[in-house]
C-alpha cells in the first residue's frame, strides 16, 4: 500500500509520516500543491492525504485536476478549515473523507484503514496464497488460521511477492514498492528483511525462492 501525503507543515508531516509508515504503509511526502499535482500524475499510489491550504496550487486545484484525469484513488482531506463551504466544495470535487485539523494520528490510521477497505472489493483486500492469508489493510497475516507475526517492512515485502504472485520480483521493484522516496534504503538491508520473511513463512510450506541475478520468487513447499 503507497499512500501521498500533501502537506506543507513540516513537523505535522513529519508525524503522520511516522506514524503510517510503523504501520506498514510506504508513504511518500510532498509538500506543495505543484509536486503534488505532478507525483499523481506520473506515479500510482493507493491513497491520496491531502491538505487544503497549499502554497500555490491549492488541495482543492491538487483535488480537481486529479478528478479530471480520471484517477479515482481515495482522497482524505485534511484541513484547518472546518469551514462548511470547504467541506462541500471538497466533497464537489471529489474527496471521500475528511478530518479538521487537529487531529489524533490513530483516528487518522482508522480513517485512512476505512477509506481503503471502502475503495476495494472485498476480494481484493485479502489476498491467499496457499496457506497464508493476507489483510492487505489490517496488515496481518495467517497461515492455516495461525496468526504469523511481521514487522511492517516484512509485510512490505510479503505484499509485493503476493501482488506480483508467481513471478519474479526484481530486487528494484521491492525497494520500489517498499519504501518511500525520502527513505535511504540499501540492498543489504533489503536482503535481510527478505531472509527474516522467509524464515518466518518456512514453517507454513511457502518459500522465497532467490533466483540468481534476477530476484524473488514466492513458492509453495511440493
Ligand atoms: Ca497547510
């Protein structure tokens, strides 16, 4: 799950980067309307924070444009605003939720947990491979009905091996998919949430395959 954040205070942004990203989601920050409007355009995330006032383009512009361009993630509105017309014109323009600053980080995590159950079907948000079972939005997994504890970037890389389920991932496309662009992340310590994953999943019979030179590939035990 990738979300954007777009919000141009720093420390609040800082927060809730945090905070979602120990939850397991890669979370990708921006903090004007400019590079929002941009990484939505040429990037695809799962969901869409948005604050309102924004220097020069504003969320409501950020919100149209995305509209526009057919791009139906789901947007939680963020703003100081609690205004009544900002509420209607966001709702007007596309938005599926909102939360008036301040706010709690768990109520947060809630809403963007329900806005993400809501955007998907069913089907969609528990993914089974053999014996595991995966909530991509509560985050947990199970295998044969045990409950396999993950840290958040071994879930990470168990929800990119199960998206692209049967191929080859590439050592790229994980770091790609694992974290956000503001976080330095190198092969070795990719390598070795991969090795903790697959000591983890060895005694439910699925297998992280290394294929040399090209990645990783997810198995189940004959
Ligand atoms: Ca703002």
């Amino acid at each position: 799950m990738r979300l954007l954040l777009v919000e141009d205070d720093e420390i609040l942004a800082d927060g809730i980067s945090k905070g979602l990203r120990q939850s397991g989601f890669a979370v990708d920050h921006v903090a004007s309307g400019i590079d929002a409007d941009q990484a939505l355009s040429s990037n695809s995330f799962d969901l869409l924070i948005l604050d309102l006032g924004l220097p020069g383009l504003d969320g409501l512009e950020v919100l149209r444009r995305l509209r526009a361009r057919k791009q139906l993630l789901p947007v939680l509105v963020l703003t100081a605003r609690d205004r009544l017309e900002d509420r209607v014109a966001g709702l007007d323009f596309g938005a599926d939720d909102y939360l008036t600053k301040p706010f709690d980080l768990p109520e947060l995590e809630a809403r963007v947990r329900a806005l993400m159950r809501r955007g998907r079907q069913a089907a969609d948000v528990e993914v089974v491979y053999g014996p595991l079972r995966f909530d991509t939005v509560g985050r947990r997994v199970t295998a044969n009905d045990q409950a396999i504890e993950l840290s958040a970037r071994e879930l990470a890389v168990l929800e990119v091996l199960l998206q692209r389920g049967g191929s080859v991932v590439s050592k790229e496309q994980l770091i790609e998919h694992m974290y956000g662009w503001d976080e330095e992340v190198s092969h070795n310590a990719m390598e070795v949430n991969v090795h903790r994953l697959r000591k983890k999943l060895e005694p439910a019979g699925v297998n992280i395959r290394t294929i040399r030179g090209l990645g990783y590939l997810l198995e189940t035990k004959p």
